[in-house]
C-alpha cells in the first residue's frame, strides 16, 4: 500500500515538474551555433565579386521611426520617407520607401483582447519595445552603388487596398541610380492570404557588368508581451528549417555567443513568438546561406543571402522569395513550405500532440466551439483509457477492500517495518492484487496529459477561443477562478474514493494534493482545467461504479 501511495505521488509530481520545465524551457533543445560551412556556390570572376560574402559585410541599421505612434518618432519626416499603406483582408501594412522595409503589420483577425475587438495585434513595430521588422536587399559591387535596405525606393501611390472584387494586389517601389541601374521591388499580397509573393528586378543600364547578391532578413528585440498568461513562458526568438537539420531554434543567446553561416537549399528562416511569426521562403531548389546577427540595443536578426549573379550590359535578374507574416496556422503553413509547420513546436511529444490537434479540428468543424471540442476529446481519450483505467480502479477498490486488514498487520507488527511488509505482500499474493496497478494507468496517461498541455498553449486556434458564460478565453485563466475550484473538489471527492494510506504523513500529503493543484491550476489556461475537471468528473463516475459493483460482489460473499 505504501508503495503504491508513493508511486502515486511521485506521478502526479512528475506532472508538476514536467509542465514546470515546459514553462521555463523553450520547446525543444537549444544547442551550440551551428557549425559554419563554406559556401557552394560558384564564386564570380568579376572584380569586387562579393563571393565571400559572410554574416559581418551585411548592412546595419537602427529602429525606424513610428509615425502610426503619436510622439513616437523623433521629428518629421520627409514625405518621401512617409510609410506607404497597404490594407488587404487579412493585413494592415506599413511599407517604409527607406528599403522598402516592411515596419508595420497589424492582423485584422485578431484583436490584442477580446473585450476590445477594434484594437487589432500588431505583429510587427519599427521601434523599440517589440521591434519586428522584415528588410530586404542587393549588395555587390560598392561602386554600383546597389540599394540595401538603407536605399530610398518611390511608390506610385501613398496607399494601396485590396477591393472586394480584387484577388491580389501588387504594390512596386522603384530605385534608379545615375549610372543606369534600376531596381523593382514587388510585394504580391493575395485575398484569403498571409503569404506575400516578394520580388527585386536588377535592370543593368549601364554599360558593364553587375555582379549582386539578394539578402532577405528579419529584425527584431525581445518580446514583452504584457497580456501574457503569468507563469507562461513560450519560445521567442530565431529558428530555421533544412532538409538535413529538420527544425533548429536559434536563441538570442546564441545569436550573441556567434553569427550563424550555414548553407541551405530548400530551407527558410523565422522569428517566431507565442502564436506568430513571419518567415522568408526562398524559391524551391535555390541555394542560400542563412546567417544570423547580434546587434546593439537588443537587437538580432535572422537572414539569408543568394549564391553571386552577374547580370551583363542591358540584362536584368528577378530574385523571388515568399514572406509569411500571420498567426501560426498548421494546415496553412504545411502547404506552404516543407516543416513550415513546425514553427507550432509542441516540443518532445509532437508524435502525440499533433494526433490529438488533429482530432480536435475535426471535432471543432462538427461543433464550431473549443470548449466543447475539449469535452468531446477528454470524454475520447477517456473511452481509449477505459480498460486501463478499468485496472487502476479495480486495484485502488480492491485495496479499499483490505483497508481494515492493513491496519490491523500495522497495529500487530508496529514499527516493524521488515515483518509488515512481509505479511503485506503475503495479503496481496493471497487477495491476487497487485499494489501497482493502480499507479502503471496514471504512468501512461501523463504524456497525453502534457502534450494536451502544448497543444492548447501553442495553438493559435485556441487564442481567445470562447466558451460558454465566464468563460470567454480559453488560452487565459479563468478570471473568476470558479474553474479550478471545481476542478479541486473533483478532486478532493476522487481522493475520498480511493483508500486512505495507513502512514498518516502520507494520508496529510496526498489530502493537500486538491489544494495544490487548485492553486497550480488557478494560473493555467482555462481550457487545460477544463480537460482536467472533465476529466475527474468523469473518472469519479467510472471509479464510484466500480468500487460499488466489487463492494457487492465482497458483500455476496460474505453470505
């Protein structure tokens, strides 16, 4: 008995600590830098090629002014540095003719908090706190005088917006230089759509040769997130994809302890957060060196750069690339680019989390509510844990069975500890019961438990999800805390129907189990106490109808 209350605490311990370690760990391992590799491509044989290029020649440059923030920039600025407008669907852009750079995005589909849906989240912000930016350029020959993403572009028009009729919208910048270079960029945005179609067109005017490199980047400081669940640590930072490396985070500290130089073909970079993020995609098949910087004032970047391409007297090159800047929506991203979808990283148990998402789209698209989608999942789970559940409370009954018997060998051997156990396990061989099999169910369960416990914290079809009266934000806690008081008296009335431990320290440890999860809990996502409460209410059922049928068949045979 002794044994089994031990195991049972330690279980219920190991919840503690491994959804304490996903709360202070990012989801996944974050290693050493990367090891650098030596590019492939084939070095160009003009003079001043950049063909050794590395993360250090790239282009630096500061926050940009935020005109959308009353007071936030520090003075006027030209009208040829005004932020062109772009409004889609989906999106709300601010595109800086300084680059082109992208400073501004706020998602229309998603309000900062659902008691104000007007106020839409900005993802993306030119200036410190939670700068995010994406920037993008051509470097080669510093005589060509190619424009990085310091060049000053024009745009036909100060604003742009996708009509109700219009399936996409194309908004150019245009660069000239004396020399007879001319650059477009292109930002293709489509209806229905969070992935932008980008292009750079060198047109060599001149009457010599160019040789340029495109590079694509994101640039961002520390997240500070102020409507954040408490105790709720999510992964922000870098990240990559290739074929051979799968899915890598680049951590801050690791973009500070040195640059990232590695060459990929079929791959892309991101800077993720808690339900967003924003990735260049280079075309399918193209080499690029990924690379990443730290730089002053909590500054960091994630980027890459193309293979050299000279481009002859009267030629022009086109490089395209895709940018993703949205929430992290699963199927989306998985038909946008391999691993894509990764970037929802439910940590060491995707092999279970991503099944257990995948039922709950389903049933959600049968029942349009998250709440209720839980309940439908915890009540499957439970039929698929029936029989071990089953097990676990037949053994728990049977040991309430013996309760008295116990007792009685504690109070005949006393502090023999030897002799006690001895006799114990002669009972249990006697009764046929195994003291474990009450514990070995629990064991299993756990990892269903914490994948379940990423799933509703990483996804972003979970944010703000309602449910039903109070309950309005399923990612939140619950404000009035009603939630994970049931969830304790659930508890506390499970903990009735199991046998009390002889040993009155462990009796005293395991009653103040209630008490602690309804604390611990207070501070989770209400959908997570909602699984659990569902969950209890429905273990109490099973485990009160089988107490009671063995406490008969007992009584029958004491006839």
């Amino acid at each position: 008995m002794d044994n089994q209350r031990l195991i049972l605490f330690l279980a219920l311990a190991a919840v503690l600590f491994l959804i304490f370690e996903s709360w202070q760990q990012d989801y996944g391992q974050v290693g050493q830098p990367p090891v650098a590799q030596t590019e492939q491509s084939q070095p160009s044989t003009e003079p001043n090629a950049p063909s050794a290029l590395t993360p250090a020649d790239l282009p630096e440059v500061g926050p940009l002014a935020d005109t959308s923030v009353p007071g936030a920039d520090s003075g006027p600025i030209p009208a040829s540095e005004r932020p062109i407008l772009v409004e889609t669907d989906l999106l709300k852009v601010e595109i800086s003719p300084r680059g082109g750079t992208i400073a501004s995005v706020w998602l229309l589909d998603y309000p900062v908090v659902p008691e104000k849906p007007e106020d839409k989240y900005r993802l993306f912000k030119p200036v410190p706190p939670n700068m995010l930016i994406s920037q993008s350029g051509l470097i080669g020959d510093k005589a060509a005088g190619l424009p990085t993403h310091k060049g000053l572009f024009q745009s036909a028009k100060p604003s742009y917006r996708l009509e109700s009729n219009d399936r996409q919208l194309d908004v150019v910048l245009t660069w000239k230089n004396a020399a007879g270079l001319e650059v477009t960029k292109t930002y293709r945005f489509t209806r229905g759509s969070y992935l932008i179609h980008a292009s750079q067109t060198l047109t060599n005017g001149s009457d010599k040769p160019i040789v340029t490199r495109e590079y694509t980047q994101l640039q961002r400081t520390p997240l500070n997130d102020p409507n954040e669940a408490r105790f709720i640590h999510t992964y922000t930072g870098g990240v990559y994809y290739s074929p051979e490396d799968k899915y890598k985070k680049v951590s801050f500290d690791d973009m500070t302890k040195g640059p990232l130089d590695k060459t990929v073909s079929d791959g892309w970079v991101a800077m993720i957060q808690h339900y967003f993020m924003a990735a260049w995609i280079p075309p399918q098949g193209a080499q690029q060196t990924f690379y990443t910087k730290a730089l002053d004032n909590s500054r960091y970047i994630i980027g890459q750069f193309s293979p050299a391409v000279s481009i002859a007297p009267g030629a022009s090159h086109t490089f395209k690339d895709r940018l993703f800047i949205g929430p992290k929506l699963q199927n989306q991203l998985a038909a946008i680019a391999p691993g894509l979808d990764l970037a929802v990283d439910y940590g060491w148990l995707t092999v279970i989390a991503q099944p257990i998402f995948w039922v709950m789209t389903h049933i959600h698209a049968l029942i349009g509510n998250w709440g209720w989608t839980i309940i439908f999942l915890t009540l499957l789970i439970k039929l698929a844990f029936y029989k071990l559940s089953e097990t676990s409370y037949r053994s728990m009954a049977n040991m309430r069975q013996l309760a008295p018997r116990m007792q009685a060998l504690k109070d005949r051997y006393g502090d023999d500890k030897q002799r006690l156990n001895q006799a114990m396990m002669e009972m249990y061989k006697t009764e046929k019961i195994n003291p474990l099999g009450g514990c070995l169910p629990i064991l299993v369960q756990i990892p269903v438990f914490i994948s379940l416990y990423w799933v509703l914290l990483d996804s972003v079809e979970m944010r703000q999800a309602p449910f039903m009266l109070w309950l309005n934000n399923l990612s939140a806690p619950d404000p009035y805390y009603v939630l994970p008081l049931i969830m304790g008296v659930s508890m506390f009335v499970q903990q009735k129907l199991n046998p009390a431990p002889p040993d009155p320290m462990q009796a005293k440890i395991m009653m103040s189990l209630p008490f602690v999860f309804t604390v611990f809990f207070a501070f989770f996502p209400s959908g997570l106490v909602l699984y659990w409460t569902v969950n209890n209410l429905l273990s109490i059922a099973q485990q009160w109808h089988i107490t009671r049928s063995i406490e008969k068949e007992a009584a029958k045979k004491r006839r």
